[in-house]
C-alpha cells in the first residue's frame, strides 16, 4: 500500500504521540525509528539511503500507511516524489524545548555497556546481533556524522539545524498538502486535515523522556 501520511518532524518534537494517533485514526500501521529495528531487511535500505543510492521506498514502505520520526523525516523530498499523493504533517516544538529533550534522550542515551558487549560477542553467530549493529551504525552515521555533524553539544547549531529543517519543508511541500502541527493542539486541526471524525478519547500524549535510557534503549538492543 502506498504511504497515505508522511510524518517529517524530527524526533522528540510528539512523533510517538502522532504514531499512535494516526494508528488510532485508522492510519498505520506508523513507520517509526523502532521499525528499522525491529524489522529484518530495512536496515539495508535505510544505508542505501544513507549513501545517496537508489532505494525502492515502495518496497520498504509496503505494509505501511503512514510514517513518522527519523529516519523517514530526513527524505521527506525524496518520499514526496515517490508518493505523490500522501500528505505530510510537520511536528514543531519551541527549539530550546525540542533540544533539551533530544539532549536528554536521543542524542546521549545509551545501551549499558553489558549490551554493547552482549551484542559484539554474538555477532559472528547472530544474525539478530548483526541487524542490531548495523542499525547503530546507521543511527550514527545519519544522526552524530550527518544531519548533527556540527555536533550534539553545540546547542545553538543544532537549533540552526532544527529551524532550517523546518523550514526546508515548509518551502518543499505545498501549503494545502501540510499540516504545522503541535501535538498541544489535540485531535482538531489533525482530524480536519485529515478530513476524519474526531475520536472520542483523549489525543494520545507519550512522552518518553523519563524512561527512555531504560526501557527504549534497552528494548532496541535486546538479544
């Protein structure tokens, strides 16, 4: 199936929250960083992509309606083309907000060292252990040597880059095929533009902030 929504705010800006949402709204499933992990082959696409090669988004989209988070948001020019017909939403957050989160978070936290560990000794035996470090090794080479290569601890620049992704996609995509949208907002401005009711139950808000090192982390690198 082809991707109906495409999700092309960085990570830590409600990408989750909008996960589940879409999923709620009868949208997913929702491609998310968690994803690459989980699924056997997709690694070696997102590395193609890593590498300015050809990749057959088709295929590696095949069982989705709608994506979100890195490292789909990073190729939103080349997914607009791919699928023409898909809108895009643009998840936003107050920069300094967005950094500490991302700092706290996706930028700093890390498998224990017993999971590094775990992972390098299976890897001539795992076909598991070897996905896992590939993807890291992606995640390093897309996030820490490429879109943050000014480095994670210089904050201001990495709020430059915030902004001028942001607005990179707003001058790319049609005004009528995006949403700007704060996950603040709610079910509203989401559910008009995606011309759907508004559900019933609360907007989902996940925030994983607080567990992120233990429970996220921990779960990508599991064995």
């Amino acid at each position: 199936m082809p991707l109906k929504i495409i999700g092309v705010g960085f990570g830590r800006t409600g990408t989750l929250s909008l996960k589940t949402a879409l999923q709620e709204l009868g949208f997913g499933p929702c491609y998310h960083m968690e994803d690459m992990f989980r699924n056997e082959n997709d690694v070696d696409s997102w590395l193609k992509a890593l590498k300015g090669d050809k990749v057959d988004w088709q295929r590696l989209f095949s069982d989705y309606q709608s994506s979100v988070d890195f490292p789909g948001c990073v190729y939103f020019e080349q997914l607009a083309t791919e699928f023409p017909d898909a809108k895009f939403i643009l998840t936003v957050r107050d920069p300094e907000k967005w950094y500490e989160s991302a700092y706290r978070t996706i930028f700093t936290a890390r498998p224990s060292v017993a999971s590094i560990l775990k992972v390098l000794v299976y890897l001539p035996f795992s076909k598991k252990a070897r996905k896992i470090f590939r993807c890291a090794l992606h995640n390093k080479g897309l996030l820490f040597d490429g879109v943050f290569k000014c480095g994670v601890k210089n904050r201001d620049e990495v709020m430059k880059v915030f902004d001028e992704h942001n607005r990179s996609v707003q001058a790319a995509i049609p005004k009528e095929k995006l949403l700007v949208f704060e996950v603040k907002e709610g079910w509203g401005p989401l559910c008009e533009f995606l011309g759907v009711p508004v559900p019933e139950t609360e907007f989902p808000r996940i925030n994983q902030s607080e567990d992120f090192e233990t429970k996220m982390v921990k779960k990508l690198f599991e064995l």
